[in-house]
C-alpha cells in the first residue's frame, strides 16, 4: 500500500513537472512571437523634457489621443482605436513606464497629462478627443479637468471613473502583487482571467511581454488606480466643461458597473452607452461601440 502511494505521489509530482515545462515552453513561444508583434508598430519617440515618450501617430482628420489601460502601452493605446485610424488621426502613447516610455516625476496623472500636452505642444495639435481605457481614466479626467480648451470630448471605454463620494478609506495598492508580475507568472494563471476577470485566456498574448510594462504596472498599482480616491477633491467631475462619452458593460468584472451608476449625478452631462454582455472589453458589441464613438465625434468636432 505504501509503494502505491509513493507511486502515485511521484505520478501527480511528474504530472506538475511536465505541465509546467510545456508551459514553459509555449511562454518561450509567446514572448518572442509578442516581440515580434510589438517590432511591427510604426512607433515614433518624442526626447521630451523629463525623458523619452514612444508613441504610435497614424491616420488623418479628428485627433484622438488613446490613453491606455494597465499592463498596455503604445499596442494596446492603438489596437483599441485601430478600427478609427482610416476616418481620424491616431495618437497612441506609451504611458509612463510602459513600452519604452520613461517617468516624469512620481508619475501621478496630474504629471502624465503634463506630459501629453508636451506632446501635443509638439505636434502643434490643439484639440483633441481622448479615448480612456480602464486605468487610464483618471489621466484622462485629470487631461479634461485641466485643459477643456484642448479637450473635444471625453470617450470613456470601461473607464475607471471618480468616485460618488469622497471615500473615508481605499487600498494602498490596487493591482496584480508584484510577484504575478513576470512573463511566465502570468503565463501560468493566464486560464484563471476568465473566472477571475470575465477575460478569454488569450488575453495574455497582448500582455506579453510583461517586463517592458513592469515598471507601469506597478505605478498603475500604486498610484494611477487609487489617485481618484487619494486626491478626490482634485477630481472636480461636477466642474467637467466638455461632452462625455461613457461605454460599459454590466457585467463588468474590473470596473464595476454599480459604480459608474452610482456617479453619473456628479457628470453635468453624458451619453451613456451600456451593453448587458460583453465584459471589460466589451465583446461582441465592437460595431456598437465603433458606431457610438463615430457618432459622438462627428457631433462634437
């Protein structure tokens, strides 16, 4: 009975083992097919005064600035927008930290969109409509709040948005412990995205590679997600100047949708967008969406 038990532990232990090389091996794939993914952006880097910004400018007509989510860069800035590049001009910058992009400062919002006026001011570009994905929105927010008179609109894809009130507590983190974040890590719990997250699994293709976005994930973590809760009175949304844009699906799992019912009071005007599937990325409703950021850009412009 004891040989069999040592049997079958050894059996389990060497299904582990093997397990974990195959997926060791399928990562290896992963991180050289994401590099070579990356390598095919036409991206361009602006020498700004605090460091490098790389970004992505492509397309023609009404400018939207695409300010990404975490675990993003200039990739996942433009892929989010790809669908607009053949009607409106595309700015897809990597934010601070992420994909080649350097730091100015702590990195708070309020220097972030310090830096993209920066980059405006370069591109001699005076307006623009800004499109916030997740954790970007309170970039975004900070942008508009700051500069209405460089701001056409607010289009807010599964936006993080502001809170209803000023909350009496909030964490001190609010993202992936630093030790998920590694290339392999996240490869490993990659199938846990959809219980975890409402995400497909694949979702780590475009995550990939993790270390080029380490350093912004970790001020996403501790900065940029808790920076609405943290300085809320800077977050003046009833002051808001220029038309907004809200997309969300009720059964969002990262960005709740109570919580953006819960603020809309706070908004002195809105066009709010919902779709009862689809989760974060809003899946299944890519022609809703499209046709809802046309429509408001085309009134707004």
């Amino acid at each position: 009975m004891e040989n069999i038990s040592r049997f079958i532990l050894l059996f389990v232990i060497s299904l582990i083992l093997f397990y974990l090389l195959v997926q060791r091996i399928r990562c290896s794939i992963a991180q050289r097919k994401s590099k070579e993914r990356l390598s095919s952006y036409d991206t361009k880097s602006l020498d700004c005064s605090y460091g490098k910004m790389t970004y992505i400018d492509e397309g023609e007509g009404e400018v939207i600035l695409s300010i990404h989510g975490i675990f993003g860069g200039y990739d996942q800035a433009y892929d989010t927008c790809r669908v607009f590049a053949d009607k409106y001009r595309i700015i897809a910058p990597s934010r601070f930290g992420y994909l080649y992009s350097d730091i100015k400062g702590e990195g708070r919002p309020k220097e972030q969109k310090e830096a993209y006026l920066e980059l405006l001011d370069e591109k001699r570009i005076d307006k623009v409509f800004l499109l916030a994905t997740s954790a970007g929105g309170s970039v975004a927010f900070r942008f508009a709040l700051d500069y209405p008179e460089r701001t056409k609109g607010l289009i807010l894809f599964s936006s993080s948005l502001p809170y209803s009130e000023k909350p009496e507590k909030y964490p001190k983190y609010a993202g992936p412990p630093p030790f998920f974040c590694y290339d392999y890590a996240m490869f490993l719990i990659s199938p846990l995205f959809q219980p975890i997250m409402g995400m497909d699994k694949s979702t780590i293709y475009g995550m990939l590679p993790i270390r080029e976005r380490k350093k912004g994930v970790e001020i996403d973590a501790a900065i940029t997600n808790i920076d609405m809760a943290r300085s809320y009175d800077e977050y003046r949304i009833e002051d808001l100047k220029v038309p907004v844009l809200i997309l969300h699906s009720k059964d969002d799992k990262l960005a709740s949708y109570e919580s953006v019912k819960s603020v809309l009071h706070r908004f002195p005007s809105y066009q709010l967008v919902s779709f009862d599937k689809g989760g974060h990325l809003m899946k299944g409703h890519e022609k809703e969406v499209q046709e809802a950021v046309i429509s408001f850009i085309e009134k707004e412009k």
